[in-house]
C-alpha cells in the first residue's frame, strides 16, 4: 500500500523527505530515530515532521519488519490525532491494524495474540478518528473491521464468542437491516410450517372451553408465529406436546433475540448518524 498522501505541502515535504532517506539507506533505523527526537520538541511543526517521518519508515517496514511497522502507524497516528489530523490518523492506524492482522497470521503463540489485540486496538481507534473527523462511511468500515478483528482474537484466546457470531451472522454487528429482516422472514417462514403441521398432528389444541376460530391452512400458522414471536399471546391455540412445547418456547427465545438485536441496530445507528 502506498504511503499516506497530505493536501498540506509542508506535510508531503516531510513525509517524501522521509521515504527519500529510507531509500538511499536501505533502512529505517535512523528517520526513527530523528521521528523519535522531534517527539520531544513541543512544536506543532516538529511532531508533524515526526509524524511523517513514523508513517515512511512504517511504510518501508510493512514487509522487513511488521511488528516495527505496525508500531511506526500507531505512533504516527497518535500524533496525527493530537494534531487533529482526523482522517490521517484514521488511516495511519488502520494501516497499524492491516499490518498486525497480516503478521499475527503468519506467527503463532504470544506473539499473535499480542498482533491481533493490537489490531483490535488499532482499528477501534481509527473508527473514532474518522468519526471525529465525520467521515461516518469510513468510520463503519473500521468499526466492522475491528469487530472482525476482534472475533479472530477472542478464537485465539480458546474462547467461544457465541455473542459476536450470532451478531454479525444475523446483522454483520448491528450494520444490515436487511440481513436483520431477512433471519426475521426465515424464522417465521420455518415455525410457520412447523406449527402448520403441529396442527395436523394435534399438537395444537383449543384453550380450555374456547371455540376458536378455524385453522386457516399457513396462514394460522404464520399468525401463531408472529404471536409467538412478538411474545403477544394473541393465540387461541396451546401446545400439548413436549415437542410443540419445546418449539413454541424456542420459538420465544428468538424473537427476544431479535428484538434486542434490533435495540442494537437503532442504538448504533443513533450513536453514528
């Protein structure tokens, strides 16, 4: 990946300066070194300087060094932040988090782990970057894929993230409604027919001395399954047999999944927008 790219000329000075050096000697060592003694100055324009100096020898060490590299973008990028640089801090620590996620693939043991949770940390960073500088598409872009990022790590750690895996399979984190919609329609689809046939099993039965309204072929079902669902009890039938009762409890269980996936999906989206 190429370089970060500023509009400042001064900023593109520093940052050519920079690769230009790296260029001639082979090697990073000493504009990090030079990037390391600016940090100590109190200038604006020294920690810019230092800034792109870090983002060039991360750069130059994506492919020498990854774990130097993703080191190099998170400074760089801390620095841009507090430069209120926003949306090049965003990509310096996406770029910290691109490059962890490629290296902790390739290692194995401590080291990995200690990739990937810098990933994590990386890309949860240039979300908010880019949300303090309101570039929002981009912003959604980091938060997946620190979401992402973060399911790989909580597999590496022996855990079994159930939460997040129902969470990004049934709205990809609270970012898809239509995805969201979609599990909906199926989950009435399958205990509609489930319930259609309970029904011609006698499975289903009349609540106690009520004389209900006749059985509609799919069409009931669908209504007792939206009722189930939406845990609005509107229903003249009960179950009768464990198999029914099984379901029908099942069947409660995932429609307060999704209503709070959809409390999710309204909270981030008023959070975001």
């Amino acid at each position: 990946m190429n370089p970060t790219t500023f509009n400042d000329p001064v900023a593109q000075g520093f940052l050519q300066q920079g690769a230009g050096e790296i260029s001639t000697a082979q090697s990073a060592d000493d504009i990090l070194k030079k990037a390391d003694a600016l940090t100590r100055h109190d200038s604006r324009a020294d920690l810019m300087q230092a800034a792109c100096y870090y983002l060039a020898a991360a750069h130059f060490l994506e492919k020498q060094d990854p774990a130097r590299s993703v080191q190099a973008y998170h400074t760089a990028g801390q620095h841009l932040h507090w430069l209120q640089q926003f949306t090049q801090a965003g990509r310096a620590f996406s770029n910290a988090g691109r490059v962890a996620e490629l290296a902790a693939a390739m290692l194995a043991g401590s080291d990995q782990h200690r990739l990937q949770h810098l990933a994590v940390r990386a890309y949860s960073r240039s979300n908010n970057a880019f949300a303090e500088a309101g570039e929002l598409d981009a912003s959604e872009t980091e938060y997946l894929n620190e979401r992402n990022a973060r399911l790989v790590w909580s597999k590496m750690q022996s855990k079994h993230p159930l939460a997040l895996l129902t969470w990004k399979a049934t709205s990809n984190f609270g970012t898809s409604i239509p995805r969201w919609i979609a599990w909906i329609g199926a989950a009435l689809a399958g205990f509609s027919l489930l319930y259609e046939v309970f029904f011609r099993l006698h499975w289903l039965e009349p609540m106690g001395n009520t004389i209900p309204s006749g059985w509609i072929p799919l069409w009931s079902g669908f209504y007792y399954a939206i009722n189930v669902t939406s845990s609005l009890a509107l229903v003249e039938y009960q179950p009768v047999h464990p198999i029914c009762q099984a379901v029908v409890m099942l069947n409660v269980i995932v429609g307060y999944l999704f209503l709070g996936i959809g409390i999710g999906i309204v909270g981030r989206m008023m959070r975001t927008h």
